[in-house]
C-alpha cells in the first residue's frame, strides 16, 4: 500500500468518527484516526502525547503494517485535528475513556498498546483499570510520577498565555522539537510544520493552552500503587536522551511493574519516533512477536 510523505497525507488518511454524548465527553465528540493494514498478526493502539498528534508515528507505522498488524493511531481529545472546542475536559481519564469508546466503536476487545509522554499515562489506565483490553503493553519515554516538562505546564496558565500571539507559541514549540531530537538532522522541515500545524490557527493555540492545563501529577501519582497490578508483559521502551522524561523513571517503571523490561535505546531522545523510528520499530515488533 501507499505511504505518506508529507503531514497533508497523513492527514488526509485520517478517518473521523463522532462519539456519543457522556462516552468521551458531556457532548458528541469527533476523533480523528488513522486505520491501516490488515489484522493478521495483531492490531496495535499507537497514542501520542502532548503537543504532538498521531502524525508522530508517520515513519513508524508503515513497518508495521508490513509485519501484518493493523495500526490504529488516534489523535487525543483537543489535540491534531480532533475535536478542540473549549467545551470538554483533557484529563488522562478522559483521554482513557475517549479510546475505550473508540475501540468500542471498531469492534476491537483487545489491541496491543503503545503510549508515549501523555499517552504513556493514559496507557498506565488502560493497562491498570481495563486490563481486558490490554494484550501487549509499550510505555515509552512517558509522563509518569511528578515528573512534567515546564514548557508544557508554563501552556497551561491561561493568564499568562492566552493573550500572546501564536507565533509565540510556535516559537517555544520548535525549540521543544530541537530540544527532544538527538540527532538534528531528523528536524526536517516536514516534521516541524507537521507537528506544529494543529496549533496554529487560533482554536488550535487555544486547545493546547486546555490541553496543558490537563497536566496534573495528581493524575499519574494515583496510579503508583497500582503500577504493581499491571499484567500485560510490558516493555518500557526510551530514548536514554530524553531531556523531560528521564531514563530513570522508566526504569524505576520496570521494577513496580511485574515482568517488565527496560529497552533503552541509545543516541535518541524524548521524540523517538522520528529520532531513530527503525530501533523504534524494531524493538516493538521484537517484543510483540
């Protein structure tokens, strides 16, 4: 099949689906996803994180499909081109209960999960309170403990933010992407302009000021104790670079989780995906199989 090679393509694959009312949110709610290959091996649930889309995984997912999985990547409540009114909450229990709906929706009981920064926490829930939907569990470079970037938090103070232009905001956004890239030359242009684009449009800077203002280590702090009842095997997978989500608290994951593996990979950083998206595949699709 046919790949992408810009963001528009991705973009233009994306499929769109309305949630009903008090699923996902209070109100209807539309995600936006991509759904490709064919389920011979198993499906795999990719989920980005903040202030990323599902754009993220563009160079990771076409191997996949080549192994036989079908691939499922969501674009999160408020975040790419999914629904970003500023009319519902971005919690990591609502994200959670945005994909139990989806998954619900495509008929899927059981998907093999990979989550990344803020995804990682809403696969922590999935993994934690709805293990029955859990087969295999990926947790990369993730969000977990009190551990939280201080450009994504600083987003979210909305006197401080709201009325900047947004090419401040681009600004701060591209100085992230360098930041989480170990190797420079994976900045190409198509990733920045893609990565960025959701947010740069008005309702765009608006939704990621709402999604940042989500951040709250409450949220990942309550499932500490609960790290210990994870059953699906589980690797945690990281870029050792990662100048937010440091190596040591995947590692510390992989001691409360049972049977977990630490898989570091070296020379990349918190953008894994796009800094070595072939170690990336190649581990997954190691311990998938």
């Amino acid at each position: 099949m046919t790949f992408w090679t810009t963001w528009q393509d991705y973009k233009n694959t994306q499929k769109e689906v309305e949630l009903p009312t008090n699923t996902a949110a209070h109100i209807p709610v539309k995600i936006r996803y991509v759904d490709v290959g064919t389920d011979q091996t198993g499906t795999i649930l990719l989920m980005h994180g903040i202030p990323t889309w599902g754009y993220l995984y563009h160079e990771v997912i076409p191997p996949l499909v080549e192994a036989g999985y079908r691939v499922i990547a969501p674009d999160f409540l408020g975040h790419g081109w999914s629904d970003r009114r500023d009319r519902f909450d971005r919690s990591f229990q609502d994200q959670a209960r945005m994909i139990l709906e989806l998954l619900k929706i495509l008929a899927l009981s059981q998907v093999h999960v990979v989550g990344h920064d803020t995804g990682g926490a809403v696969a922590l829930i999935l993994a934690i309170e709805h293990p029955q939907v859990v087969n295999q569990l990926v947790i990369s470079n993730s969000v977990c403990y009190d551990r939280f970037d201080d450009d994504m938090l600083d987003f979210g103070h909305p006197l401080r933010w709201k009325p900047r232009p947004i090419d401040d905001l681009i600004a701060v956004l591209e100085e992230s992407l360098a930041m989480g890239l170990s190797h420079p030359d994976r900045l190409t242009a198509d990733f920045r302009e893609g990565i960025i684009a959701p947010w740069t449009s008005p309702e765009g800077k608006l939704s990621l000021l709402r999604n940042a203002s989500a951040l709250n280590a409450n949220q990942t702090m309550a499932l500490v104790d609960r790290h210990e009842n994870i059953a699906a095997p589980t690797m945690l997978l990281w870029g050792m670079d990662d100048p937010w989500q440091k190596a040591e608290d995947g590692q510390q994951l992989a001691t409360e989780i049972p049977g977990a593996v630490f898989k570091p990979i070296e020379n990349a950083s918190h953008w894994i995906q796009q800094d070595a998206p072939e170690e990336f595949t190649s581990a997954l699709l190691k311990f998938l199989w």
